[in-house]
C-alpha cells in the first residue's frame, strides 16, 4: 500500500455533489446518510485560493479537468469498443449487444470480508452507465438516462468474491490518512494561500546528486500518480513539483517525500511576488517625439546617483574590447515592441517558462511576447509592467530620445555595447486583489527553473525583483545550495530585499550566496508626500534615507535607489509602450545587477564572489561605517567598482591628472592573531564570528580583511576551514578553522506513544522526534533502542544522538492487551474490533452480515450510495438489507451477497426486472437502444416482472422472447409460423415486400400464408420453409 500523491499545478477547484474513487469502492454520498465525504483524484469541492490579500488562480489546465479529460477519453474508447463487438455480433447470438456494453460497466469493488479476491467485474446480468441516446415512450418517470441498451442475446456474468484488502487508490489513502487528516487537507486546500504562503496539493522535490531518471520516476510513482514535472537540471541535485492527494496535508506529503532515499530535499511550493510599489507618475511613449538625444534621462536621478556615466567613460578610457554580458531579467517578461527595449532585449535567449504541458511531464520555453502574457496563453488577463521596468532600468538603449539604463553605455563609444538581456517570463500564476485588478506571481519552482535556464544560457548576471517569506529550513537550505552552485559557476544573483519595512528576511534575497539590495530614496528626488520623508531613521550628509517600504537586516548586502525610479513601462488602460515612476526594492535590484555588469564587462575574468566583493567593498558608506543593517555595504558606486575591476593603468580617465594621495605600505597579517569560536549545531546556516587582532587592534571585516570558509554553508556537524586574506591596507594570509559540535537531544520531543498491542513477540513503535519544530529522522540524526517491550505493562524506548546530534533521551509507552473480533459501545457509537485489536473502517463483512464504519471505526446505519450510484442500506442494527425492500413504496432490489442495489436490467429468480440510476425497480414500457421493447408488469407482490410470449396492448400484438423478455422486430419464425414485426415491434398483417421483390401475405393472426393462394383471382406460390413468393 502506498501513500497516493499526484501532479497538478492548479489553482482552482471544481464543486461535485458526489466524487469519484479511482479503481473501486470507498467513497460514499453524504446527501442522505450525512457521513463524511471522502474524495480521490478527480475532481474536488474546494474554495478559491488567495495569496498575498488577493484571490488567485491557474492558467494551465486544471488538475480535474484534465482527470476528467482523461476519464472521457478512456471510457469513450471502451464504449466504442463494446459497440463495435456488438454490431459485429450475428443477430439473436454470439457476444450481443448487452454484454458488450457489459464489459464498459463500473468497476464499484464489493465490501470485504477477508477473502483474498479480486475486484467485481462488470455485475451479473447487468448493463451499466452505458444509457445515453435511449427512449422510454409511455413511462412519465423514467427519463432516457434511466434506460439501458440490450440486445436479444443477453449474457450473464458471474460476480467474484468480496476482497478483503482496499481496492480502490482512494481507499489505500483512507487506509493511512485518519479522519482527521482528510479534514485537515481539506480545510488546507479550502484555505487562502495568502495565509499559507504555498500552493496547497503539490510540494517541491529536490533529488539527490546521484539520482538517475529512473530513480526519480520512481520516487515519483511512489509518492505520485507516476509523472511530474521535468526537472529544474542542477549538478546538486535536480527539482521537481510533484501533486499530492486530496487526502493528504502538504506537511505529511513532504515528510512521506522526504523518506525516499533519492530525495534530498522536499517542501511546499512556496509562492513570491514581486517587490515593487508602484507609483502615480506615468508619461505615454507616444506623448512627444522621439529625438537623437535621451531627454528623458534627466528624470533618472539614480543614473548620477550610482555614478554610472563616470563608470561608462572608465571602461571607454580602459580601450578594452567590451563583450556584451548577458544579463538574465527573471520576472514577468517584457514588452518587445518598446523602442528603448529593441536591440538591449535579445530575442534569442528571451522566453516565457509554460506549464501547460506539465501533465505531459513536459515544460516548455517559448518565445517571449510581451510583458504579462500567462502561461503560454494568447491573451493578458492582467495589466503589467514590471518587467519592462526592471529591463529598462538595466539596459534601456542610448540614444534615441528615451531613457537610459545604468549599462546602457549613454553617449560614449560602447551606447549599447555593454550589456544584453534575456527576458525569461517564470510569472505563470494568476492572482486578484481586492480591487478586483489582477497580478502574476511565480512559485519557487519557477524561480529554480528560471535560474537553471539562465545558467544554462550562459548568462553571468541574474536580476530577481522578487521574493518570499518562509522560516522552512529545508527550503532554505536548498536555496541556498542551488544559488550557491550558480555562484561557483560564474553566475552573479542579485536580489530584491523586499517592501514590507521589516527586518524580516526574504528569500533567495537572503541566501548565502545572493547580493540582497536595499533600497534608498534621497532627499529632492522623491515626491514631497513620500512617506520616506516622515518614517525615516536617519538620513547621511548627502540625503540619502532607506526607503520607508524596504525591508532591511543584517541579512542585506548593499542599497541602491528605488523609490520614484523612471524608466520603461507600458501604460495602465492603453497598454501602449511608455516610460513611467515605480519605487519598490524591485527597483533598486535591477541597479545593483546592471553595476554588476559593468564590473564584469571590466574584467570577465572575476568570479562571482569577486564581482560581489569588487560592489560591497567599493560602495560608499551611508549609515555607519562597515557594514550595517540600514544599507548594508552603502551605496553601490558603478564608478569605483569599474576601477577597482580595471587594472590599474586602465582605470583613469586621459586628460584629467588623478589625485593621489601618499598612502602608507600595506601592513602584514603575518603577526595577526586569528579566533574563531566554537559553534553549536542549531540546524540553521550559521555565521561564524571570525576576529582578527593586529598590535591589539581589531580590524574590520570587509575594509582590512576578507574571509573565507570551507566548506561555504556553515550547518552541519565537522571542522570547517578559514582563509583571511589582507584587503586595503593590509596585506598577508591567515588560516584556522572551528567546529560545529553536536547539539544535545535531550532538548527534543518525542510524540505522545500511544497504547500498544500485546502480540507475545517485541513490540518496537517507531517514535515522531521533533527538535525545534523540524523533524529528525530516524538512522540520521539518531538511532532508538527499547527496554521491557514484550510483556503487557510499562515499557520505554531511548533515542540517542548520532550525526548532527549527541545524548540520549528518553520516553515511556504502555503494552496492553486488547480484546479481538468484539463488539463494543463507546459513548453511545459502536465499534467492532479486529483481529488486531483496532476498531474496523469501511465495509466489512461480520458473521455472515454486511457493516459501514466510517473514518474514525463508528458502525453506520442508514443509506450509503457507493460511487458507481448503487446503493445499500444498513438497518437499526447495523446490518445490510438484502433481497426486495420498499421504502415509502418504491421497491429496491439488494444483492444477497453483498447488500449493494440491483440497477439497469436485472435477472432475479428467473424473471427480468429494470432499476432505473437510483436502483427504484421500474414498471412500465422501456425502450431499448436498438428500438426494442420491455413491458415490466407488477404481479401480485408488486414487483414488476418483464412480461414474455404473445401481449396486446390497445389492440396491437407484441411477442416478447420468455428468454429475455425483449420484444422480437423484423421478421420471426414463433411456433413453426413466419410472423413480421416493424421498427416499433408492433406484429402486422396484410402483404409485405421484399427488398428483393418477393412478397409475403400475413394474414389476420399475423401468420404468414404458405403454398397457393389466390387473391382477386391472381394465384400466388408462397415458400412453405419461408412464406416469400416464388419468381
């Protein structure tokens, strides 16, 4: 048995008054018995999801409707099958009609009663859901869906014995997921996302290193439907999304995901919006025309502000050949029609991430068409603009009249040399404000493929204004490790910090290896109302203040402008190509990457740590000397970095004598002093406190010295490396190391052990073991040994420290023995308690009789309607009804054997019987899908049989067969006589012709005449075997 998990990304739900059980019986229909629904696969009764205050939903094909698809598809080709079989049949025998349609019949599973068969197959006599397109001309209340198709040769099938295991996908969940839990997942995928901060129904896997494809597919058949996603391809390991059941919570899903041995990481799919506050100020494209210059970069304070001109003309001065960086814009795409966006933007490498295939197990990347367009969709459901803004801050194209971007390379001889973008579009999720306006947003596998995708393409500089909350230590850990791995592999990430003025980290912003942005407003370059100005902390010399909306830590690395930032746009209601005033951390990021890429058109040699330590170590100081939580490293200065980057002789401007300072010579580390303390392992990344003291003097991190650890991410249990190296004025290198010991497990908790079963042998629970909210895992992070677990009283088992962890602790448990195969009642509900001493769920069998107990063991009475429509009635005492029952005067037919409700045609103790979807016995003419005929005529007992052999209705004959009481058509051999019927089975008398010109005389008793006969004086011949005339 195995926990059922799916594929879907989807944001909607569509409402069903019953559901469907993948495979078999299990699911019930609360509308009568007010037992809980239970719900597998197909489709689901959920509310809207929301996230960030807004309501959300898909674009891609839902989960349901593609189930539903896929259903229809199935079942459309097995009917078609059974018709063709039918057809093929010879008239009155063989394989009819009736048992084709058999072979289409529901796959409902009989109730177990511990006998190891198989499921029912297509039930006795029985044509199921196979009544579309018939009729039933003289019987008020049974409607053309009530009807069945049959043929003249029926064929019975004989029903297999009940099973005792679960038969259906669903109710191998139910056999795992409590009551509570499905209460759980349910009430999770009815909740908003904005208080989630995931998608409900699918979580991120990430593989180990070493896993190969069919390792991953088979982690994804065993914790899935057997497909997911393609992979986000990393060398760490690759990352999938991979759907849950309805039964199951996210958090169970990653634990269970968590347990299979190719996976290194799981959790939920976290989702990130972008970091942006839009402001008022717009101005249309269109609005004046375009001249030679760019007059509109006298609106972009943040161009001087980063000294990006002063930058441009050192790279000019350096003589170097420039190669364009390839900058990745991971966003909401960009407008390819905007004039400051054509030639920067390069198409080739531009795209929008779809997952419209993804139940395919396919993503695909298609051409870039714009800013906003969904998933591969041919429309934009929503207005935006963001990532025209983004890109244009970056890289808007010199020279003709509009704005510039920080790289663009102004007026000098590399104007649009420097930098080029890739637009890659990971926004596929729609969301909805209050105001009924509509957004994008991405999730973290969005972001994970995104990022492989611009690796993969080469680029060495990736913007992401974007980002989330989460304290889901496994998720940051995998972030961190895949950003990291893009950063060893050249690729510099810069991040927006986030708008919600709070120190609270975002992510990736704050992984390890990403540069996270500040974002700073200065004083006369943002609107006088800004509530900067009134919300500040501090302000430097010069003006600059930290945004009132950025968020802010010790977390953040630099600060650059993004409050009232103009750039390229496309415009609200005319959706024409513009520039316009947005402020956001969304804004800033964009600065920083675009500095980034100057320093690495400076020097394409420098790794990314080293174009981030060229940007942090160059930035001007605004808050407090150092790094600090306000700005982090200042400032970024494009101008500076660029020099720094250059060498030496290639860093100054010609015909301007630079200023030089006499500078004293670097000082040596080689007297320095070294501490690194110890740590303890907190099962969250750490930063060690590294101390270097020269002559009593401690110098500073960052301005006198840059440090290194090995391995990177300080987290797990060992000895990590430290290499100081001088910067500034100081010179030299200095090694140590430190450890990070195990922390003591006694501080965690071990789960409540419930009473176990006596059972004469060991008995060994496996405990749940949490350590500050994150669950260990047993053989990992420690081993469990027992002490008195055989005989019935108190036992205790002990769980001690390995890996990560150190000590013991302990936990005690009871051993009780229990009564088995027992009734009992239990605050007025009745359970029955198994061979294993646990209370019975679902249908079972007991001494000859047929129970329900619902999720939580409690006996049911009443009427259950299983999913296939049939239905069983347990009586006061629980048992199924069997055999004919009547209920407010309508009879019900219950199979003896199973307690389950006869529908469509039935043979009942050698009579025929019709049962219309709901199982009500039906009395009355029905007619068949080949145009035939029943006639069901109560008897004394009131129930109504099929009538067979000659009847008259109103005058008219009709010949039903005593085999299976469907009326005969066409022409019939009845008693050694020819008789001939029409399309509506009515007998007829008088001449009949022939396709082949013959004729036949049926004379008044329908017979038809043999031998000579004369009418009007012309004598005919009729053949004795046929009764056709002679030519």
């Amino acid at each position: 048995m195995r926990t059922v998990l799916g594929l879907s990304r989807w944001y909607g739900r569509t409402s069903v008054s019953s559901f469907q059980v993948c495979g078999g019986r299990g699911g019930i229909d609360d509308s009568q018995s007010g037992v809980n629904k239970v719900k597998c696969g197909a489709t689901r009764e959920v509310a809207p999801l929301s996230f960030w205050g807004v309501r959300r939903e898909r674009a891609p094909m839902k989960n349901a409707d593609f189930r539903k698809w896929q259903k229809a598809l199935g079942a459309t080709l097995s009917v078609l099958l059974a018709f063709t079989l039918a057809w093929a049949s010879p008239m009155g025998g063989g394989f009819g009609q009736a048992a084709a349609l058999g072979v289409v019949a529901a796959d409902a599973v009989p109730m177990s009663d511990g006998a190891a068969a198989g499921d029912e197959q297509a039930a006795g006599e029985t044509v199921l859901d196979a009544a579309d397109g018939l009729e039933a001309p003289g019987v008020p209340d049974a409607s053309a869906s009530e009807q069945v198709a049959a043929d003249v040769g029926r064929v019975e099938f004989e029903v297999e014995g009940p099973s005792a295991e679960p038969a259906s996908c669903a109710e191998a969940v139910l056999a795992q997921a409590d009551a509570d839990e499905a209460q759980r997942a349910a009430e999770e995928r009815a909740a908003d996302v904005d208080e989630l901060g995931y998608v409900p129904g699918e979580i991120v896997v990430i593989y180990e290193e070493d896993a190969s494809v069919s390792e991953q597919a088979d982690v994804a058949a065993a914790i899935g439907t057997g497909g997911e996603s393609e992979p986000a391809p990393f060398d760490s390991g690759d990352a999938a999304v991979v759907d849950i059941a309805d039964e199951i919570t996210v958090d169970t899903a990653v634990e269970a995901a968590a347990a299979e041995d190719a996976v290194k990481y799981a959790f939920p799919n976290y989702v990130a919006k972008s970091f942006d506050e839009p402001a008022a100020s717009a101005q249309s494209s269109a609005a004046s025309p375009l001249a030679t210059g760019d007059e509109l970069a006298s609106q972009q304070w943040y161009l001087s502000a980063v000294k990006a001109p002063e930058a441009w003309s050192l790279l000019v001065a350096s003589g170097r050949s420039v190669e364009p960086v390839k900058v990745a814009v991971l966003d909401t795409g960009a407008s390819i029609s905007h004039s400051d966006l054509q030639g920067p933007l390069d198409m080739s490498r531009s795209g929008e991430v779809v997952w419209a295939d993804m139940k395919a197990g396919k993503v695909s990347f298609k051409p870039l068409r714009g800013d906003g367009y969904l998933n591969g969709t041919n429309e934009m459901p929503f207005y935006s603009t963001h990532g025209t803004h983004v890109a244009g801050i970056i890289a808007a194209k010199a020279g003709n009249g509009g704005v510039l971007g920080v790289a663009s390379g102004g007026s000098t001889a590399l104007a649009n040399k420097i930098v080029s973008i890739a637009a890659i579009d990971i926004f596929s999720c729609i969301g909805e404000n209050n105001d009924g306006t509509k957004f994008s947003s991405a999730t973290v596998l969005d972001i994970l493929y995104g990022l492989a995708k611009a690796r993969d393409m080469g680029c060495s500089v990736v913007n992401m204004s974007l980002g989330f909350y989460t304290d889901d230590e496994t998720c940051i850990a995998a972030l961190n490790e895949k950003t990291s791995e893009l950063d060893e592999q050249g690729v510099v990430q810069v991040c927006a910090a986030g708008n919600d003025h709070t120190a609270a980290k975002s992510y990736p912003a704050a992984c390890d290896a990403t540069l996270s942005v500040i974002s700073l407003s200065k004083r006369g370059s943002i609107p006088s109302n800004s509530s900067t100005y009134s919300m500040k902390t501090w302000e430097s010399a010069d003006g600059y203040m930290r945004s009132w909306f950025s968020n802010y830590g010790d977390w953040c690395d630099i600060a650059a402008p993004g409050e009232n930032i103009y750039s390229t746009g496309v415009l609200e209601g005319t959706l024409k190509d513009g520039y316009l005033s947005m402020s956001g951390t969304s804004m800033a990021s964009p600065v920083v990457a675009a500095a980034a890429a100057l320093v690495q058109a400076a020097d394409p040699d420098l790794s990314a740590a080293e174009v981030k330590d060229v940007l942090c170590r160059t930035a001007a100081d605004l808050h407090t000397a150092g790094k600090d939580g306000e700005s982090g490293w200042g400032l970024v200065n494009a101008e500076a970095a660029v020099k720094a980057a250059l060498p030496p002789s290639q860093s100054e401007v010609p015909g301007v004598e630079p200023d030089v300072p006499e500078e004293e010579p670097p000082a040596s580390l080689a007297n320095a002093k070294l501490a690194i303390p110890s740590l303890t392992y907190t099962g969250k990344v750490q930063t060690p406190a590294v101390s270097v003291t020269l002559g009593g003097a401690t110098l500073v991190q960052g301005r006198d010295y840059r440090a290194t650890i090995s391995p990177a991410t300080v987290k797990a249990v060992g000895t990590y490396s430290v290499t100081v190296e001088g910067v500034g004025a100081y010179r030299g290198t200095l090694k140590g190391s430190f450890k990070v010991n195990a922390a003591d497990i006694s501080s965690a908790q071990i789960q409540a052990i419930g009473s176990q079963n006596y059972t004469g042998r060991a008995v060994t629970p496996q405990p749940k073991v949490t350590w500050q909210g994150v669950t260990l895992a047993a053989g990992t992070d420690y081993t469990v040994s027992y002490a008195n677990n055989v005989n019935a009283g108190a036992a205790k088992l002990t769980i001690s420290g390995k890996g990560n962890f150190t000590g013991t602790k302990s936990a005690s448990f009871s051993i009780v023995k229990v009564d088995r195969n027992v009734w009992k009642t239990v605050g007025g509900k009745t359970y029955y308690y198994g061979a294993d001493g646990q209370p019975v769920k679902w249908s079972q069998k007991i001494g000859g009789s047929w129970y329900y107990f619902n999720g939580s063991g409690v006996m049911q009475t009443g009427w259950i309607t299983w999913r296939d429509g049939t239905k069983s009635f347990f009586d006061w005492d629980g048992r199924a009804l069997s055999g004919w029952r009547s209920f407010s005067g309508v009879k019900y037919y219950f199979d003896p054997a199973t307690g389950i409700s006869k529908r469509w045609s039935q043979r009942i103790d050698g009579k025929w019987y019709y049962f219309d979807s709901s199982s009500r016995m039906k009395a009355g003419w029905v007619t068949w899908s080949d145009g035939t005929k029943s006639y069901f005529h109560p008897d004394s007992s009131g129930h109504a049989a099929a009538l067979t052999g000659w009847r008259s209705f109103s005058g008219v004959k009709y010949y039903f067969d005593p085999a299976t009481g469907i009326s005969k058509r066409w022409s019939q051999r009845l008693g050694g006589y020819w008789y001939y019927f029409d399309s509506a089975s009515r007998m007829k008398t008088g001449w009949i012709t022939w396709k082949d010109g013959r004729k036949s005389y049926f004379d008044w008793d329908g017979r038809a005449l043999t031998g000579w006969r004369s009418f009007n004086g012309v004598k005919y011949y009729f053949d004795p075997g046929t009764g056709k005339s002679l030519r």
